[in-house]
C-alpha cells in the first residue's frame, strides 16, 4: 500500500511534481535560472504539458493542468497524467515522492495524487521472484494550503477499498471459494467496523433461495449469502440503502459450457460486482459516513458438476417466481434474483446492484463505462451519474421500455433466463426488475471490471470498479 500524507514543507533535495497553471511562478523549488528559463521555454513554446527534470540528487516534474470542457474531465486527464510519471518514478527507483498544489488547485492535485496511488497497485502475491518486480514508491507526500487532513484521509480509504477490491478479483478461485469469499468480508467487517453475516447452504436451502441453489448444483464447494451492515447512529437515511454484488466466484458456464476456451480465461472476475459491494462498505465504515448501508453478496461458482441443473429445467426462486433455466450461463439473474428478493424485508430507500452481468455490455460500450438501468426517480439517477462522472466510472443509460418484457416470457414458467439475440443486457435487466419492490438501479460492469490490456491508473486485471463511484454517492448522501 502506498501512503499518502500531508506535510508543510519542500526540501531541495527529495523528489517533487509541481502541479500548476501555464504561469506558474517557478521560483522557491531549488530550480536554478536556466532550469526555469528551460521550463517556460518547454511549456510556451513547445506547449509541453509535462516536464522532467534531473538534478541528480532528484527529480523535479512539472504537470501543467490542461484545463477540458468539464472540471470532472480534467480530473481525468490527470489521473491519466499521474500514471505516466508513475513509470517515470518506478523507473528510476523513486521511494518518495512529494505532489505540490503550486498555484490552489487542490481538486486537481486531489485526483492526480489517486491516480498515482491507484496506478501503484501491485498484485504480487503468487510471485516467487517478487523482489525486482516490487514498485519502488512507497510513500506519496502532499503540499498545498487548501488540502485538509480529512480529505487525505479519505483519498487513503478509498484508494485502499478500490485495491482490497482489485486484490479479490484477481484471486483465483482455487484460494477464493464462495466460503474463502465470505471470509475476506468478514476480515473487512472486523477491520472496518461493520457487521457481517453469513448464511450457510442449509439456511439458504430453508430460505428457498432456489435460484443460488440451482447455480451451485453443480459444485462440489458450497454457496454462501453475506450480509454485510453500517448502520451509524446520525446516519441521515431513515430506510438502509442496499448494495448488492454479483459473486460468481468462478463462471464456466455450467452445462451451457462457455463457447470458446478463451471466454472462460477471466471468468474469476465474476465476482467483481460483490468485491466493489466490500470495498464499499468498508470505505464508508472506515471514513464514518452518516449513511445506513447494507450489502449483500450471494457467492458460488458455476459448474457443469454431477448435480448440475440442465437447461430446460424449472426453478422457484426466493419470491414464488418460477423461470425455465434456459441456459446455465445465464446465472448472474438467477442468484441476484434471490437477492433482490430478500431485500425487500429492509424496506430500502434504494438498491444498487452492481454484476459482472453481460457480455452483450461490452458489446454495447465497451470497457469505458458501466452500462445502467432500473427504476430510480430521476433525481437519483442524475446523482449516480454525477458520481460516476467525478470519478469517471461512467455510467451509460439504457432504455428499460416495456418491450423487452415480452422477449424474457416463457411458454411453461413465469418467465425464462435468457433473452433473444438482441438488447442482452437490457433482458438481463428486465429479468432482475420481476424481483424487485422498491427503487433500484443496475450496473452491469462485465466492461470495465477486468481488464486484459495494458491501461493507465486503472491498469491491467481486477480495476476495483464500483467503489468510488459507490463512495462518491454514499458520501453525498451523507451529508
Ligand atoms: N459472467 C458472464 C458475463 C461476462 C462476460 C462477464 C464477459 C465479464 C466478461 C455471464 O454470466 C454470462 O455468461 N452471460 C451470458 C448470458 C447469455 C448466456 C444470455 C453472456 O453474456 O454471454
Ligand atoms: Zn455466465
Ligand atoms: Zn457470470
């Protein structure tokens, strides 16, 4: 873990990025003459916006904020900036590393310190011959008047939470079981200071949540249901907001094999939305907000197993709804129907539920954003957009019209699993809202949750989607 703190001064002798306008006044950093007539020179005539300089004993950056259209674009464009110097300060084996609002920008210097942070993530834990691999930063030190203590605080939490997220998604399934997976919650619970449940398969047989138990019939590992809970006492919602993740530890697709050997290769990426559903919770448990969260996870693993239920047969989920199983690699509805089901006990004010749902969303999209639907007031809808817009995990809005009920109807039971060839996502979106009572929105991450190419801060593997998007939101509501 990188760690990021606040001091007051700059010697001249560590490593400093100086984060500034065009006009920015060079003086009072240890640069000689020449070095800031070189600097102006690099930013005004050749319109450079990055500049390093090697004094031997250090390096000086300058980072010229580019200011976009939007606020929330430039946030971006240097997160993305900060990823650049990231291989810079690996390179040449940088420990510390001193970020300085040269000029009050604070937002600014903000979200280039995340994406620094967030690009220094590392998942090392199964490599032998670690030593040369290991990032060099350790420690990323803040100067400017305008940034509190508080807020580092907070952009500590998060980028912790967002890598405790990536860290799950990367596990592979033969250490993150369903059972190891409600485990880590309860790690993060204890951590954090929230509670954490967890129903076993006998409970959740006798709470006849029969779309999880139909997914795990054909694994030899059991499932599990975790109930994760914040509940402070100022928190300013009277009725719990509901987070729930998809956690399909592993996706083979069941009897409905997956096509080609290649679409099985990141399928332990499928509990991604129940990773960001942990992270979450131990954010806003770790920074206090006032908000009553609730997250819930079903967990298992999709198997052709001995037991496994056939395409064709008829499940009855936890609501009395009866679906004809199609295609067993349509699970993620089946068990985040159970769940969107026994939600409606709490009464919540608002469900998200965030899944690894759908190829037909990347197909959509892509990797860039998270593809989105569900019931909410507009309100809502526009304050999760804000929040995703802020920490750009965007979310993309699909029309829910009434249309694609038509293609989810089955002959034989109250609805079938699998949609037509067209609107995938949507269908897969259609058939969640049968299980639903109170306002709800749905992420489909499939996109973004695991990428597989090289990218910048949220790099390659597990990105920890979710999290501060769900971070960002919880935090305006509480206050
Ligand atoms: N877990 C997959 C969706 C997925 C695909 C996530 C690629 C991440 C990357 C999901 O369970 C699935 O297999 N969906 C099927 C549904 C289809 C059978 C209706 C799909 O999208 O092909
Ligand atoms: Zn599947
Ligand atoms: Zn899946």
């Amino acid at each position: 873990m990188t760690t990021i703190s606040q001091k007051s001064t700059i010697s001249n002798s560590e490593s400093i990025i100086l984060l500034c306008k065009k006009n920015c006044d060079f003086n009072n950093y240890g640069l000689s003459k020449a070095e800031i007539d070189f600097i102006k020179n690099e930013i005004t005539k050749k319109e450079k916006f990055f500049i390093s300089i090697n004094q031997l004993n250090r390096f000086v950056f300058i980072q010229v904020i580019d200011d976009k259209k939007e606020k929330t674009q430039t946030w971006e464009s240097l997160r993305k900036a900060a990823n650049s110097v990231h291989l810079l300060i690996v390179e040449n084996k940088i420990e510390n590393i001193t970020v300085v609002d040269a000029e009050n920008n604070p937002s600014e210097v903000l979200a280039f310190t995340e994406g620094l942070a967030l690009s220094n993530y590392q998942f090392l834990k199964y490599k032998k011959e670690k030593k040369k691999e290991i990032h060099s930063l350790k420690a990323i030190l803040i100067v400017g008047k305008n940034i509190s203590k508080s807020v580092i605080d907070e952009l500590n939490i998060v980028v912790e939470a967002t890598c405790i997220a990536r860290t799950l998604v990367n596990e592979p399934v033969s250490f993150l079981t369903a059972t190891q997976f409600s485990k880590e919650f309860q790690k993060l619970g204890k951590e954090a200071g929230f509670s954490v449940e967890v129903f076993d398969k006998s409970k959740i047989k006798a709470l006849k949540m029969g779309g999880l138990m139909a997914v795990n019939a054909g694994s030899i590992d059991p499932p599990t249901f975790t109930i994760m809970e914040y509940k402070p006492k100022n928190a300013k919602n009277k009725q719990p907001i509901v987070l729930i993740g998809k956690g399909v530890v592993y996706d083979t697709g069941g009897l409905s094999l997956k096509p080609t050997p290649n679409s099985m290769d990141m399928m332990k990426c499928d509990m991604a939305g129940g990773a960001a559903v942990g992270g979450t919770l131990y954010a806003i448990a770790k920074a206090k907000l006032s908000v009553h969260v609730i997250g819930i996870v079903p967990a298992t693993d999709n198997r052709p197993g001995g037991n496994a239920f056939a395409p064709g047969d008829i499940i009855t989920m936890h609501n009395g709804l009866t679906v004809e199983m199609v295609n067993s690699d349509a699970e993620g509805r089946m068990i985040l129907g159970d769940a969107l089901s026994y939600v409606q006990k709490y009464k919540p004010q608002l469900v998200i539920d965030l899944a690894t749902l759908t190829g037909a969303a990347i197909a959509a999209i892509g990797t860039s954003g998270i593809v989105a639907m569900g019931t909410a007031d507009e309100k809502t809808k526009n304050e999760l957009k804000q929040s995703g817009n802020n920490v750009f995990e965007r979310l993309a809005e699909m029309p829910f019209w009434d249309d694609y009920d038509e293609l989810i109807k089955s002959d034989i039971a109250d609805m079938k699993n699998l949609g037509g060839p067209n609107a995938g996502s949507i269908t897969a979106g259609k058939f969640l809202a049968r299980y639903i009572d109170y306002p709800w929105m749905h992420l489909d991450i499939a996109g973004p949750a695991f990428l597989t190419t090289k990218d910048t801060y949220r790099i390659k593997g597990g990105t920890g989607v979710g999290v501060r998007l769900l971070f960002d939101f919880l935090k305006n509501i509480s206050h």
